[in-house]
C-alpha cells in the first residue's frame, strides 16, 4: 500500500470516528445531537487514555486516540476547563515545540463514606484513587441520627483539607437505591427506611451527594481505576455481613428497571433453611455472609463465647483456631457452591470478591475455585480474584460513584440521566 493510499484511509478513518450521523431528510436536531454525542464520546475516550497514560503529551494522546490533533486539542481544553485535568512539566525535546504533559487533576478530590450496620467509615479520595484521610465513626440505629452523625464528621474532615477542590460526596450502602430519586429502597441488614439520606448530607456538606449499592460501587471502581480494562462480561461480589453483587454483562453494567438487579444474596437455596433479614429463608447470604460463619463458630465452640468480629474470627484462624478455620470453611464451600447460579445466568470471564471475606482470602479462595469448577455445566471456570483491601475497596468504590456521575466517565449521556448510566457500555 502507497503512503498516500495509507494516509488517505487513515483521514477517512478518523473523519468517520468524529463526524455525526446524517440520516436523509430534514434532520437538523438529528444531526446537532450526533455530533454532541460524537463529543461526548470522544471526551470520555480521551479521559480513558489520560487516566491510564499519564502524564502524556497531547501529541501522544492524539497518536494513541486516533483523533485528529485539532480535536483532541479541543478535548483536552474542554477537560482543562471542567478542572478533571491539568497540565504539569514541559518535556525537553532535541528540537521543535516542546510538549506540556497532562494528567489527571490530583488536587480534585471527593468526601466518601461507607456506611455498615453499627458504623460507618469515611475519607478524602482524590481523582488519582490516593486515599488521603480515613475515619471511622459509629452508628446509631435511627436513620436520621445516623446520617446527621455522619455527615458532621464529614464536614470536619473537609475542613482539613481545604486547599482541596472538592467535586462532591459519595456514600456507599449496603442495599439497593433509588438512582434517580437517592433514596435508600432496601437494606435488609442496616434495618434503615425510606429517609431521603442523599438531601439531608448534601444539606449539611454544602455539596452535591451521590449514593449507590455498595457492590456496584465497587464494580465502578474497578473500571475507574483500570483494573477491568478489557474484560466484557464479570461479577463483583461484596461479602461483609450480608451478600450483595454488581453485574458487568457485554460492557454494560446492569441495574434492572427499578436498580434491583444483583441482589443474589436473597436468592433461595434452601427453603427450609435459616431466617433471613429480608424475612424469607434459606437466601444465599445466610449461608456465605461473614455472619454465617460467625454462627458457625458459635456451634463449633462447646463454651459459649465473647461476641467477636469477623476479622477477630480470621485472626483465630490464621492462629491455629480449629474451630474457627473450620467456620470459615464452611462458608467458602457456601460461597463456591452458590457460584453456580452465577456461572451458569451470567458466565463471566471474572468473579470478584470484596469485603469481610478479604480478611479469610487465603483459606476460602482455594475452596471456592474448587467449588466453582465442579459446578460448571460446561467450559472453563471463571477467573476467581479478591479486589484488594477490604475497607479500601468500598472507599474507593464511593468515590468512583461521584467521578461515574460528575464526569461521564462511563456515560455520554451526562449526569443528568444517573439511572440509565448504569445500563451503557463501560
């Protein structure tokens, strides 16, 4: 192929890449919004590649895009403009311009919190997933107490750091919200109601709060930060005190008509199984949460015992604890066997664990990946993987909420349109 053709192919490329579709007939207001959504599309992509190349220069960014440098140059002033980027040091080259390198604007930061039944952890996160600050503050079972509480030791947090620009708060709960409206639908196990919690800690913070299931969250996270790059279909499952899941299906992260979708851990394996919170028997969590494996212990132990956290029952174990280790195995055999729904609805490429579970990573992964495999109907196993730091994960999962909704990071369609964020290509 001549150099000429070569270059001719790759104009129309690139042209194709940022031109609107032109359906025939009058179709001004058609045409005005392909190309605001080309736009936008074309923003996102460019905020992909800085994330993951910085710092870069604009003329690498154009080379990696495939974008013309007219456009990609537009891009970035836009992200300038927004505060989601900066630009730092000046590259020294043998000759000509010498380029500015952009990265991510690491002086914008968000509040997050993490709310659990008894109490909630919270910080400062910058864009970077740096966590700058984290607290813990307890609970009180009164919701409106709650979130007061809460949102006061936030608001002290803030005034630490206020050289910081600050795009927002997110929180992360452990249930199912309302997208749209911010409310908390069900929570089972934080035994809180309808209470418009988004409204009373945006009230008291002075910013605009974003609230999301905590397993979806962390999903968020995980492909804000670039750990997911490239897989298409995968399951994020939070195991702390109760079981939630996040769902990434062909790209799309799936949040059901009414954002119920991923609620596993209240699937029925046994029907004559324990009491569950959500008040029916036998669901999926009862058996694989960190409170299954409590109570195992306590049928384990002749001697009643001091209440313990999950994390003391993991120390336990890893100390030579029979009873203990024994507990913790009996819900890692849970936890793989219940994996077969998973595989078997879904089939993802990768099954992500995050919460309590962290703490017994090393005793439970090799029992639910034995478990996994002998439950496929047919192939190869999912990849089976721990996210990371059991309390890091859910900090920066809340983070990533506020960067989904304020930046369109994984949507063109603008913070404006949260609920249908969820169900666009990653």
């Amino acid at each position: 192929m001549t150099r000429t053709k070569h270059q001719q192919q790759s104009r129309r490329r690139r042209s194709d890449s940022e031109a609107a579709i032109r359906p025939r007939g009058d179709n001004s207001q058609i045409e005005i919004a392909s190309m605001e959504f080309a736009r936008k599309v074309n923003r996102d992509a460019v905020l992909r590649l800085i994330r993951s190349m910085q710092p870069i220069a604009r003329v690498d960014l154009a080379r990696a895009s495939g974008l013309q440098n007219s456009t990609v140059s537009s891009l970035v002033e836009q992200l300038l403009s927004e505060g989601w980027i900066r630009e730092g040091e000046i590259l020294r080259t043998a000759r000509g311009r010498r380029p500015t390198q952009i990265s991510l604007n690491d002086r914008l930061s968000m509040l997050v919190a993490d709310v659990h039944p008894g109490r909630a952890r919270f910080g400062v996160v910058d864009l970077n997933g740096q966590v700058l600050s984290c607290s813990e503050v307890a609970m009180p079972l009164d919701v409106e107490e709650g979130v007061q509480k809460l949102g006061l030791a936030m608001l002290q947090m803030r005034a630490t750091y206020a050289d910081r620009q600050f795009e927002g708060a997110g929180v992360c709960i452990p249930g199912r919200v309302d997208v749209e409206r911010g409310r908390l639908m069900v929570a089972p196990n934080l035994r809180w109601r309808d209470f418009d919690i988004r409204e009373a800690l945006a009230k008291t913070l002075g910013m605009p709060v974003e609230m999301e299931n905590d397993a979806n969250a962390c999903l968020l996270s995980e492909l804000w930060f670039g750990h997911l790059d490239g897989v298409r279909n995968a399951v994020l499952l939070a195991i702390s005190e109760g079981l939630g899941a996040s769902l990434l299906a062909e790209g799309r992260l799936i949040s059901g008509r009414n954002g119920m979708a991923g609620e596993l851990g209240h699937v029925c394996i046994d029907p004559e199984g324990p009491l569950c919170n959500c008040g029916r028997r036998g669901c999926w969590e009862v058996f694989a949460s960190s409170r299954a494996a409590l109570h195992h212990y306590t049928q384990l132990t002749p001697e009643p015992n001091t209440p313990i956290s999950y994390e003391a029952l993991c120390r336990l174990a890893s100390t030579g604890d029979d009873a203990a280790h024994e507990a913790i195995c009996r819900q890692g055999t849970a936890i793989g066997s219940g994996l077969r729904m998973v595989t078997a609805a879904l089939e993802p490429e990768v099954i992500l664990f995050v919460g309590e579970i962290a703490y017994a990573w090393e005793i439970v992964a090799p029992i639910i990946e034995r478990e996994c495999r002998a439950s496929m109907l047919a192939g190869q196993p999912p990849r089976i993987a721990c996210a990371g730091d059991t309390n890091k994960a859910h900090i920066l999962g809340a983070a990533a909420v506020v960067l989904q909704r304020h930046s369109g990071y994984f949507s063109s369609a603008g913070p404006s349109a949260r609920k249908a964020e969820l169900q666009r290509p990653a």
